[in-house]
C-alpha cells in the first residue's frame, strides 16, 4: 500500500463520487476506479458502496478514512519536523484535544508553558476522544484532552472534572424560561442541532442514548462538523443542543444552557497521557511531556472553577 493509494482514497470519499475525486486528483477516472478496487482487495474489505450517482462509505470505510487521514497527516509533517530538529534545540510534545478544549483549556494551558520558560514546543491537532486513546497506545501522540465516559476507569487519565450535558437553546425558546434542571423529556417535540455523525460518531451517539433514555427519538434536522457552528445554528433558533456545560463560558449571554434532569450519561474532560508522559512517574527528571500533562491538570483545575461560578 503505497500513499498516494491513500490521497486517492481519501479524495474520493471526501467528493463522494469519482469523477469528481479524478478531476480533482487530475487522472482519469478508469485507473481511479481501477486503484480503489485493488486498495480494497489490499484491505479485505469493501470501504465503498456504490450508488447510481456516486458512492458512499462502508462502515468499514469510515474507520479506514480516519486512518488514512492521519497517516497523510504525519507523513506531510514529518520531513518538517526532521528539519526543525536539525536546527533547534527544542523538544515536542504532541497533543490532540477535542474542539470544547481548544477553547476552555489550551489557551491558559499555553500560557502556563509559556510562564515557565520551557523550551519546548506543543504540535496540537484535534481528534476525536476514541481517536486519541487509540493514538496514545500506538505511541503516535504524547497528551490527549478528552472527554471519557463517566463510567470509563482508564489507565491513561492523569486528571479529570465533572462537565455534565446540558440543552443549550436560544433565548426565545420557551424552554428557556424557568430555573433549575430540565428534563430532557420536555425537548422531546423540539428540532434537534446534531454534531455530524462523519466528524464526531462519540459525540453524534452519546447525544441519540441520551435522548432514547428520555424515552423519545430525537429529530436532528441540522448538523453541523464543529461546535461552534452547532451552537451558531441554535443561536439562529432553528433548534437546539445537548452540550457540555462548559460551553457556557464561551457563549454565556448568547444563549441559555439548562442543566439535564438527571441524565443516564455523564460528560467529563480529562488530561490522558501515554505511559512515558504521566507526571507521576518515577524518573528523577520528569520528561517534558510529564511536565505539560502536570500543567494541563493545573488548568484543567483551574477551569472546573471557573465553571462552578457559572452554575
């Protein structure tokens, strides 16, 4: 399996149909067809269906998409880096962080590092939390900031708070008004804002179990691939959201987050680190990984109080 077996892939499940993808790749699109067809011989397992007017991802497909993407990924980044190292004294330190974190915890996490005058240097990327412990085991990132399940006891957490979902709505939402947990129930006849099940499937299936929990299905008429642009949609009252209540912070006087009553399924965020940077290790010199997942569990600390004036 070569790289350029995975651009081909990658293009044609982002066009969704391959004469598009060709013309983009700027081949034919008989060897197109051709290549997809021996990758999946390669692979063993079908990554497409095919439709009249196009094609559609497998199941199978999906979780060879995300692989294949981070693979180009680092195969992009790594002369860079091979050449940054030659001429810089600097370690790194990677990192991957799901969207909420990017916003409520990397920024003073970067200013921390700052302040302490290390000489290192963070690569961030976002990633799903299912994507960061899989990458964490394989050795291919240092630091995760996730969201874990309440109910996972993982070996890889170094820190954690309580983050619990709430219904974020517009403010002329009748749901609006009032104080105190909402059940979830009463949202049931509402247009449900969803995180694209393509970008985020943890994120799109917590928000179905909790909704079937409630005892309704819940009808997702808008999705969207980032947070941000969920909650935009929402604030455009079109419908709206289960969220971590940490995005009040961000969006507090925009629209309104109502706690859950009760929910089945609980949100946290927590700093996950590879066994090489747990700051609790023995080594008389911790590594600078250790060092940052420390200061990532300082600023995690930090937020959950900052959110506990809010509430």
């Amino acid at each position: 399996m070569e790289l350029r077996h995975l651009r081909y892939f990658v293009a044609v499940a982002e066009q969704g149909n391959v004469s598009r993808a060709a013309r983009k790749l700027f081949i034919a699109q008989p060897p197109l067809s051709a290549q997809l067809r021996q990758l999946e011989e390669e692979v063993g397992a079908a990554l497409f269906t095919r439709l009249p007017r196009g094609v559609r991802l497998t199941p199978a497909g999906e979780s060879f998409l995300e692989d294949a993407r981070a693979i180009l990924a680092r195969a992009q980044q790594a002369p860079l880096r091979a050449r940054e190292r030659q001429h810089s004294r600097q370690s790194v330190v990677r990192l991957a962080l799901v969207p909420s974190a990017m916003h409520s915890v990397l920024p003073g996490l970067l200013r921390r590092i700052a302040d302490a005058g290390w000489l290192l240097r963070v690569e961030a990327r976002e990633m799903i939390t299912s994507q960061q412990l899989r990458a964490l085991r394989a050795g291919e990132l240092d630091l995760g900031l996730g969201r874990p399940g309440r109910e996972e006891t993982l070996p890889e957490e170094v820190a954690g708070m309580d983050d619990p979902y709430c219904l974020a709505v517009a403010p002329a939402n009748p749901l609006a008004a009032g104080e105190g947990p909402l059940p979830l129930q009463a949202a049931a006849h509402e247009a449900f804002v969803g995180f694209s099940r393509y970008e985020d499937a943890d994120y799109f299936d917590r928000t179905v179990a909790l909704c079937l929990d409630a005892g309704f299905t819940p009808s997702i008429r808008h999705e969207a691939g980032q947070f941000v642009n969920v909650l935009a949609l929402v604030a455009c009252g079109l419908g709206v959201a289960i969220v971590p209540s940490s995005f009040a912070t961000l969006y507090r006087g925009k629209l309104v987050f109502r706690p859950l009553q009760a929910p089945a399924y609980q949100s946290r965020l927590a700093v996950l680190a590879a066994v090489h940077a747990r700051p609790d290790t023995q080594d008389a010199a911790p590594s600078d990984a250790a060092r940052v997942a420390q200061a990532a569990a300082l600023e995690l600390r930090q937020f959950r109080r900052r959110l506990a004036r809010l509430r």
